[in-house]
C-alpha cells in the first residue's frame, strides 16, 4: 500500500491536482493523506496557553479547515469511487512546508502531490513557490501537477542526467515504480559537453543503465547546450509526459528552481514533474 500525501487549499487548481493523483493510481492500493494548512490573520492568546482546545474558545479556522475537507472527501466519493482507496483528513495549524515535511516522516509517505500555478500573466513561473520550499525541505519523492494538466497516461518519460551522480537504486526506486506501472518508456537525456564524458561519468552511465534494465529506455544525447534551457527545448519539441528529476545540489534541478522566472526563454514546464531525493548527494 502506498501512502500519498496531497496538500490543498479547495481551490480549483487543487481539485485538478486530487483528480490526477486518483487517475495517476487508479490500479493501485492507496492511502490518501487529504492535508489543509490553515493560519489565522492574527495569533490570538489562547494559542500561546495550549490552543483552543484549551480555552475553549472556538476556531473558526479549524471549523472551515474540517469543513472543506469533509466536503472534498464527498466529492471524491461521488466522483471517483474505487475500492482500492483509502483516506485520512489531516487539519493543521502550521506553515505548509513544516507540515508536509512532519507528516511525511510520520506516516512515511512514499509520495507528495501538489499542484503548481503555472504561468502568470505575461511570466513564466516554472513552479510555485510553495513547491520549491517543499522540495527543498523534504525527503520525500514529490510528483509537481500544472494546474491546467488533464490526465493522460505517461507514456513517455524525461529523465535528464549529467552522469555526474552514481545514483542509489533506493532513491530511483520509487520513480522507477512509477514508470513501470504504467508501462512507461524513458528517454534519458544528456546534453553533450566539451571533451566528452570522464571516466567516472562513464562509470555513472553504465550504472545508470543496469538500474534502467526491467524498463524500457533509450539514451539520447542532444549538441552542447545552455542548461537547463536545453531541457526545456527538448520538453517542448517532443510528446513528454513526464519529467523525471533528482533532487542533487548543483543540479539542472536546482539551477531551475533558482531561477524562478524564465519568461525570457519563453518556455513553461506543462507537463507533470516528478522529484526524487538523490541521498548520494554529499549535501544531503
């Protein structure tokens, strides 16, 4: 049984967002964690002596928390009924990123789903901002929805690599399972650099290729290229269905997350980003 962890706010972006991961494992047994983080405009006293369990003065941010999430576990009821599913309600009074990274290590989530705002008016934003502390802070494989992503199977996989990681078959394991439950193929891209590949790049490759055997993939390696634009490139001018990345300090990943806006290129990651923790990271 997998444990997947979908935070929301009830807004329709995060309703698209429950719909992919309910069609994303439909084949599958899961527990669904519904999580909504609430704040209230002010901190009131009675959260400095125990909270309001305490002082029996009511919230009415824990009543419209509850609330929506009652209502949101209905509407997935009427909407997608399957026995192989399972869910929690989980109501906080936190910052999302401290929650979802409790939680994730309490109930030993194997997956985090959240959904992106995607472009915003005349700017490209790669991923929100609450996506990219919650990458930053966890441990946990996050899959990253576009809020305007309908599901479709993902029949075809990016997986971008510069070799330089010797990657633990633990830490592409949960990608990998993805991949293979829904018959994926992957397409493992690398931008080719001056002088070639090092001798420990090639011995990456090769270790790369062993943990790719019970799946089906194919190397393709693209002309010298600015990254991550190149990527990018590459995600637009073929049917990519899903981009699969590690989590590796000065990584293509993380050059993306810290250029935020990259409405100069004029590219936007449309597709659902899957990223998984690469523990072979010296910063880790």
């Amino acid at each position: 049984m997998k444990n997947i962890l979908i935070p929301t706010d009830f807004s329709k972006n995060a309703w698209r967002t429950i719909e992919y991961a309910l069609l994303f494992f439909k084949d599958e047994t899961c527990t669904f964690y519904l999580l909504h983080v609430y704040s209230p405009a002010f901190y009131r006293v009675d959260y400095m002596t125990g909270g309001p369990e305490m002082s029996g003065i009511p919230d009415v941010g824990v009543d419209i928390s509850i609330r929506g999430l009652e209502q949101t576990l209905k509407d997935i009821k009427k909407e997608y009924q399957n026995p192989r599913y399972r869910f929690e309600l989980v109501s906080s009074f936190n910052t999302l990123t401290d929650e979802i990274r409790e939680l994730s290590q309490r109930k030993q989530m194997d997956l985090i789903v959240m959904g992106t705002q995607g472009a915003t008016g005349a700017r490209q934003v790669f991923l929100g901002s609450n996506t990219v502390h919650v990458i930053r802070k966890t441990r946990t494989p996050l899959l990253a929805v576009p809020s305007q992503t309908t599901y479709r199977p993902p029949r075809m996989a990016l997986f971008p690599s510069d070799y330089l990681s010797h990657y633990k078959r633990e830490d592409l394991k949960p990608a990998l399972d993805f991949i293979r439950a829904h018959d994926s193929r992957v397409l493992i891209l690398h931008i080719l650099e001056k002088g070639g590949l090092t001798d420990s790049q090639k011995d990456n490759k090769r270790h790369l290729e062993r943990c790719m055997e019970e799946i089906e993939y194919e190397i393709v390696e693209e002309p010298a290229g600015k990254l991550p634009e190149a990527i990018l490139q590459f995600i637009a001018e073929h049917p990519i269905d899903l981009l699969v990345m590690m989590n590796r300090s000065h990584s293509f990943l993380e050059r993306l997350l810290v250029r935020q806006n990259i409405d100069q290129i004029g590219f936007h990651v449309k597709i659902p980003f899957l990223v998984a923790p690469d523990t072979s990271d010296p910063a880790a």
